[in-house]
C-alpha cells in the first residue's frame, strides 16, 4: 500500500516538512509514479512514525509496534471457527515475541563477547608492539656498545683481530 505525502501526514505523526527531510536524507525511500508524484510504502511509514489515534477508538492504527495499538476487535460479533482462530493467532504472535525476544538476547551476549575478545586482542597486540620496540631499543644499545670498542682498539688490533 502506497501513501502520498499528503495521506502520510494524515495517517502519521508527523509533519510534512519532517517527512521531505526523510526524503531528502534518505531516511525515508520513496518512489516516482507514472505522473511524477512521490508515493511512500506504508511498511517504511510504519518503521519511522507512529499511526495518528483514529476518532473511533482514540487508539493508534496500525501494526501494534512501538507500543502502538490495533483498535480492539468485537469479539462477539465472531462465529466459533473465527473466535478459535483469533486464540491461536494471538498465541502465536505471544511465542513469536517471545521468541524474538530470545533471539534479541542472545544477540546481544554474542556482541559482548565479541567486544571483550577485541578488547583482549588489542591489548595483547599494545604488549607485543611494546616488546619489540623494546627489543629493538636494546638491539640498537648494543650495537652501539660494540661500535664504541671497536673504535677504541688500535690500528693494527682492527687489521689483525688481535685484542
């Protein structure tokens, strides 16, 4: 379902000039109809904006995300095969947000072990640049050291390797 910008406004929280910002920041994708008009996917709406409340229920329309909720269905206006229907549906949206849930938590353990692993790894790489500099300090030291004797014997201890 596509809305115009003018039916967005009207269907969503949100004001025009901060929906053509969306726009033009690609915050909100779009497409061009056949008469060069934007049309908007009310999935995208749906993702960014709260539905405006509706007059029947002073509820929010809408997909029930972002604590926004559906108006509430007459229930017994329902045959039996409908209402057994509903039950089932209403518990597999309650396991599926269950399940979500899980997922999200687990998701985020996998990110903090991951975090503290790069932290473990860059610290063990900081130790190893500060040992071989070290080691390259040290190196440098004793070359030094063995060019200054080297420059301290004599002329013919040079030419002959005597001490």
């Amino acid at each position: 379902m596509f809305f115009s910008p003018t039916q967005a406004t009207a269907n969503y929280v949100v004001s025009k000039p901060t929906l053509y910002k969306d726009m033009s920041d690609g915050t909100l994708s779009y497409k061009i109809d056949g008469k060069k008009r934007r049309r908007l996917n009310a999935a995208e709406l749906d993702r960014l904006y709260e539905p405006r409340p509706t007059a029947e229920t002073g509820k929010a329309s809408g997909n029930g995300k972002d604590g926004a909720t559906t108006p509430k269905l007459n229930v017994s206006s329902l045959g039996e095969e409908e209402r057994i229907e509903l039950a089932v549906l209403r518990e597999q949206v309650t396991i599926l947000k269950a399940e979500r849930e899980r997922e999200r938590q687990q998701l985020n353990d996998q990110i903090t072990i991951l975090r503290d692993s790069l932290e473990q790894s860059q610290d063990s790489q900081k130790g190893l640049t500060l040992m071989i500099s070290d080691q390259s300090e040290t190196m440098e030291k004793l070359r030094n050291e063995r060019g200054q004797a080297v420059a301290k014997r004599g002329l013919l201890s040079r030419l002959f390797g005597t001490a």
